[in-house]
C-alpha cells in the first residue's frame, strides 16, 4: 500500500475534478467516523478547490460547520478545511461566519491551523472588502509576532492582494 502524501491527493483530486459525482462520495468521507480518512479526504478537498472551488460550493454551510466543530486534535483536517471552507464561501453570510472561524483558527494551538487562518481570511478579505481591514491586522500580527511559516504565509497573502490589485487595473 502506497504511503498517503502529495502525489496520491493530488491523484484523487485530479480524478474527482473529472468525475464530478465523486465529490458526493469525497464529501460524505469528511463526516465518517474514521478520522485519518476524514484527514485525508480534507486533503483531497483542498486540492479541489485549489482548481474548482466551485466543485464544493453546494457544501459550503456544511463544511464551514464541520470546521468549527472539529476537535483541537485533529488539525490537519482542521488546517486544510481552514482553507477549503473560505474558498467554497460563495454568499455575504458564509464570508462572514467563515471570517469569524478563521479569527478562531488564528489562536489554534497548531501552527498549520494558524497559517490556513491567516491566508483563509486574506482570501475572503479579497471577496468582502469589510473583512479587509481585520485581515491587515492578522497579517500585521502575523508577520511581527508568527513562526517563520506564518510569517511566509502572511507574505504569500500580501503577494496574492498585490496580483489582484493588478489585474484589475
């Protein structure tokens, strides 16, 4: 058996973004019982909506409730919804409770929770512009009191702003 990484993710999320009734079955695998596929299937989801947020849009009040239920322990599943549930928040309401998550995540005990936070709430600042000065201040805080990783990530927001900025002109 092939050790879980990257590569295999990315597979599936390949092979869901092509068979789209899969997302059904992908979905229901992030409410099972078993936390490590539970992990994994958070995996595959932000990889979807690193190509087609869309995919998941349907999900979106389900997956921002699953989220901000998760138990501390489970981070990595928490670290790759925090960035999954602001990418599928396609209506005011869901930016807004997903900004409220993501302030929450920003405090998390884990690092990883920490950086998804900080670029999740970046990402719906660039869709809400009420959300943009409270993502100033994350980046702010972040880069003058965070690890070195979220300091990187709170660049990597600031770098994505920028390029936004740009194309509109």
């Amino acid at each position: 058996m092939k050790r879980w990484g990257l590569p295999i993710a990315r597979d599936l999320a390949a092979e869901i973004l092509v068979d789209k009734s899969a997302v059904r079955s992908m979905v229901r695998e992030l409410f099972g019982d078993d936390v490590e596929v539970r992990k994994r299937a958070a995996d595959v989801a932000r990889r979807i909506t690193e190509k087609n947020d869309k995919l998941l849009e349907p999900y979106a009040d389900e997956l921002a409730g699953l989220l901000e239920g998760l138990p501390i322990e489970e981070s990595r599943t928490r670290w790759h919804l925090g960035l999954v549930v602001p990418r599928v928040a396609h209506t005011r309401i869901q930016r807004l409770r997903a900004a409220r998550t993501m302030s929450l995540l920003a405090q998390d005990e884990s690092n990883v929770v920490r950086c998804s936070a900080v670029e999740g709430l970046g990402l719906l600042a660039m869709q809400e512009a009420s959300l943009r000065d409270e993502a100033e201040e994350m980046i702010e805080r972040f880069l003058r009191e965070g690890t070195k990783a979220m300091k990187c990530r709170a660049r990597a927001v600031m770098r994505i702003w920028a390029t936004s900025e740009r194309r509109k002109k």
